[in-house]
C-alpha cells in the first residue's frame, strides 16, 4: 500500500537530520492512481497486517526521513520504479518470499538504490537461525545492495519467531574509515566503591578509543586508590569530589560535576557510571569511530537502549572480566519511556544532566541520531555485593530531596526483599548472535507496555521532566 502525509504537497528533504515529528498516514489507491506527490503506487495485497516489528521499522524511518510518502508492496507485485527516482518517497517496505527471486531483488535494489529508505523482510519458515540472515545478505548482494542492519524482528525480551529484517537507509551506514587522529572522545564517570570492577571499566573504554575521568565521590574501599594507579598514563585521570565526605549521596551535586568538566572538554562527551559497557550499532566498530561518523552525519548526541545484566550465583571473582562473566540479561520495562541519551558534542554547549537525573543530556539544537548505542548495565554482582551496596551503600545516604523527586527507586524492591540473585527464567542469555538476535530492541529501544505505567506513577515529577527534556531532540 501506498501512505501519505494528510494535507502535504512539498517535496520532504529526505536528508535533514532527525525529526521527531509523529507521521501521519493517510492512504492512496492500491491501484496506481497519480497524485499530487509525484510517485506511482505499487499495487499491493491488502491481505494481512504488517507484523509490530516491521510497522515500528516504517514508522520510525518514516519519522527520521521526514517522509511525505511510504510504498509498501509484496512478492509477486511487479514493482514499478517510481516516478522521480524516489525523491518524493522517504520510505520503502518490502517483503521477500523467496530469496532466489533475483529479479524482485533487483527492483527492490532499484528504490534501495534511490533516495527511499528501504524496509525488507523476508519470512523463514523455519525460525530463526544465523544461516538464514547470512542468506538475506547474499541475497542482497547478487543484486548489489549493501543493507545497514540485519536482524530477526523481535518483542521485548525475545526474538521474534520467523521475520527476519533488513534495514537499507543511508544513516545507518557502518563508518567507512577510522576516525581521523585528532579526534577525541572522553568518557566522564562518577565513581562510589566499585573497587571489584573499576579497573576492567577503564579498560574497556580505553579499548574504544576513549580518554577517561573518573570522579571519585569518597570511595572507602579502594576504588580511588586503584583509579589513580591507571592515571599515569595520559588518557587516564583521577579527581575526588566534592572536596571532603558527606554523608548523604548528593546525585545532583555529581551531575553537576559532570556537566563541569564535560563544559570544558574538547571533542565528544560520554557519560556513564563505572558498572556499565558501551557498544555502537556496528560490529567491530570502536565508540570514537562510531562517535565521529554520527558527527558527520549531522547529529550531535546518541541516545542508548539498555540491557541490565543480573547475576544468578555468586561465581563472580572481583577484578576479573566483568562483561565475559555476566550473560543472562533483561530489557528493563522503564527503557520504554526514559531517554538515555548519554553522548554528546561538546561542541554544541553545555549540556544538563541534574535536570533530568542524568537520564538525558540536553542542550539547545540538539540532533540525536536516531539509530540507539548500547549501554550493558551490571549493577550487581552476586548476593553479597547487592547487600552491601544496596543496603548499605546506596539507600541509607539516598538525599530525601532528590528522593521526593522520583529519583532513587530503582533498588526499592530489592530493598524489601534482599534477594539479589535471579532466576535464569525470565532472562535471556547473551550469545554472540546478539546482535542479529536483538535488532529492534537494539536499535530502537523496547516497546512500551503495561509494566511502564507503574513505573511512571513512582517516578512521579522526573517523568514530567523527562518529557520536557525531550522536547530538545528536534
């Protein structure tokens, strides 16, 4: 089928960085009939409803393109080239029955190889298995397309049955080159008694090509010590904040330290917590050189889906690899709704964190890219660690001003019950086909659902903040 905007006539320019503007869909004849946007429908089978997924996939292309148009059609539909080389359609859905049928693929190629973003998804009677996206991918390159994104549709925690997905969108390009050498990106970390895993934290982001400051907020037990050891060489320093103890966690008073000391960097900002990993879209592809090809691209923020991993024994050794151990993970319901957007450019000004509790970096004329980074969480690490860090550490100092706020929720419930070891049912397990497995939950974030409600009502007034933070992404 063929969709429009209701009531535009202007030709979208396809390539304008993010817009945020909800789309609006209207339909034309499936027949073909001429229209005021300049394209020729394809005719289509109105037989079935798209799956979620790939609706979500429309949308969101549609949004991101600003699309006056979308063309949807079928195997077996004699795909027609539009009109005008496709300048006049954001987005094309299509979807691939048999991926020997080159002669579809090469008209499909043809709106891939427009100026449409291209939606392709192939049904595979069998499940889900990596053969069958290797597959999508040949396919695809008989006929000289080179896809963004492949992956399997998927629903919150699992992935989907059968659909598997390609992403063909000029934004979505993998980096072709590695960042030139002046290019910086500093990680900024607020630090409070990680002493188990500060040290692999740090190596990790010096893997991706990062320089790292830590701010360390008192640590008792060895966390300073250890950063600072790091801190002779050049990418690494070490400050203590504030300037002596206090008794309570003043998580503003932090978030404001960030914003400090990202103000007076240069290049790219990320800010994280030391018990967190971060990945790109691309496999293979550091942060920095991910972080300067979205800069080239006319953004200048990311934002980030969240996979929070829980231990289920107590086999975790302090010191050693923390992202290898931990591999049973969930999609927490509140990703849903809280943006994470937690890189920025310094170059577009100073960017707030205390506003929104340090779940969105906002600033004026932000563009955020509108494909999500990973953030791994790992905020426990056995039953141990959970009782002295929640227990201890963490809800007795909570600030009550910052608590009245909404803020501080996230360890209520194991407060109450004290258990911090989960249960294996009701997560998944993290394997090298993550990646493919876990494409639209990756990429886009989870879907809202019921669970999300709840969570709003204990958020209280951050998710009002949250909300008007937001308004910045356009």
């Amino acid at each position: 089928m063929a969709r429009h905007r209701a009531g535009r006539n202007r030709r979208p320019a396809p390539h304008r960085p993010c817009s945020r503007r909800e789309p609006r869909d209207g339909l034309f004849s499936a027949r073909g009939t001429a229209s005021r946007h300049t394209f020729s429908p394809v005719a289509v089978s109105r037989s079935r409803t798209p799956p979620p997924d790939r609706s979500r996939w429309i949308d969101h292309l549609a949004t991101v393109r600003e699309a006056d148009a979308v063309v949807e059609f079928r195997t077996g539909a004699s795909p027609r080239k539009i009109v005008d080389g496709g300048a006049a359609v954001g987005v094309v859905a299509c979807e691939l029955a048999q991926l020997h049928d080159d002669a579809y693929l090469a008209a499909v190629g043809e709106f891939a190889r427009g100026r449409a973003a291209t939606v392709i998804s192939a049904t595979v009677e069998a499940g889900p298995r990596p053969s069958s996206l290797d597959q999508l991918r040949t396919a695809l390159a008989r006929v000289d397309v080179t896809p963004s994104f492949v992956g399997w549709a998927s629903q919150q925690s699992q992935p989907a049955a059968a659909e598997a997905l390609a992403i063909i969108e000029p934004y979505g390009r993998a980096p072709p080159r590695s960042a030139p050498a002046g290019f910086r990106v500093a990680a900024v970390i607020p630090a409070y008694n990680e002493v188990d895993i500060v040290v692999a934290s740090i190596e990790a982001l010096l893997r991706e090509g990062m320089e790292v400051h830590i701010i360390d907020n008192w640590s008792t037990d060895g966390t300073f010590e250890l950063a600072s050891a790091m801190a002779r060489s050049p990418p690494v320093t070490v400050e203590r904040f504030p300037e002596r103890p206090t008794p309570r966690f003043e998580w503003s008073s932090l978030l404001r330290r960030v914003e400090d000391v990202a103000a007076r960097r240069r290049g790219w900002i990320l800010f994280q917590s030391v018990d967190e990993l971060r990945e790109s879209p691309w496999p293979g592809v550091t942060l920095r050189d991910a972080f300067w090809w979205v800069g080239t691209q006319g953004f200048n923020a990311v934002d980030f889906s969240v996979a929070t991993f829980h231990p289920v024994d107590d086999s975790f050794v302090p010191g050693n690899d923390f992202g290898s151990h931990f591999r049973w993970f969930e999609f927490p319901a509140t990703a849903a709704t809280l943006p994470h957007v937690a890189a920025w450019d310094a170059a577009a000004g100073r960017a707030s964190l205390a506003s929104s509790g340090g779940h969105d970096a906002s600033f004026e004329r932000r563009r955020v890219y509108p494909y999500r980074f990973l953030r791994k969480h790992y905020p426990i690490r056995s039953q141990a660690h959970g009782e002295q860090k929640v227990l201890v550490e963490r809800v007795p100092r909570w600030d009550p001003d910052e608590r009245a706020r909404g803020w501080h929720v996230h360890y209520d419930e194991a407060s109450k019950s004290r258990s911090f070891l989960r249960d294996r049912d009701g997560l998944a397990r993290y394997d090298d086909d993550f990646a493919d497995a876990y494409m639209t939950l990756r990429l886009l974030g989870p879907v809202e659902t019921k669970a999300v409600g709840a969570w709003r009502r204990r958020l209280g007034g951050m998710t009002g903040q949250l909300r008007r933070t937001r308004a910045n992404r356009t």
